[in-house]
C-alpha cells in the first residue's frame, strides 16, 4: 500500500470515527463507513428504513458486508427511533435475529 493510500484511508476511518453513527454503542467502524458511503451523514436518517434495505445498499458498494452489518444495522435503526433506548439492547447479540 502506497503512502497515498494509507492516507485516504486514515482520513476515512477518521471521518467515520467523528460520525454521528459512532454515538451507536458497540457500531462497528467499518459500518459507519459503509453507511456513510451509501450516502447517509446522520443518524437521523436511519428513522424509518429497514436494515434489510440498508444493507442491499450497502452491499452494491461492498459486496463483503455480513450478518453481523445487519445486526449492527438494526441497532442503529433501534437508537436513531427510541428517546431513550434500552440499555439492555445495546449489544449486536440482541439484534442477530429480527426483533
């Protein structure tokens, strides 16, 4: 990897870390960089959409994304919906199958 692309890759892991997903306890980094990708800047606009649909979208850029990209979608989508979320509910196990 040259110099060039180890910095485009720091300033990305960067961007993602400073993201507004990254106030999603235990949301791993490389899904805020998925999501960002897929053109989404705030975890607002999660509000409303479908882990499902997410992923299809995030899939078209990186094909590699897993289950465990769904599980952390879903619990983004749970703490961009709820005021006050369950602390209970802050973990990917929670959300491996659909609630």
């Amino acid at each position: 990897m040259s110099e060039a692309d180890r910095e485009k890759a720091a300033k990305r892991r960067l961007e993602a870390v400073t993201s507004s997903f990254m106030r999603v306890p235990r949301l791993p980094v490389d899904v805020a960089r998925d999501l960002l990708d897929a053109g989404y800047g705030h975890l607002d606009q999660l509000s409303g959409r479908s882990a499902e649909s997410l992923l299809a979208e995030i899939k078209k850029r990186n094909p590699e994304a897993t289950a465990t990209h769904l599980a952390a979608l879903r619990l983004a989508i749970y703490v961009a919906e709820t005021p006050s979320p369950d602390p209970k509910l802050l973990f990917l196990d929670c959300w491996q199958q659909v609630k």
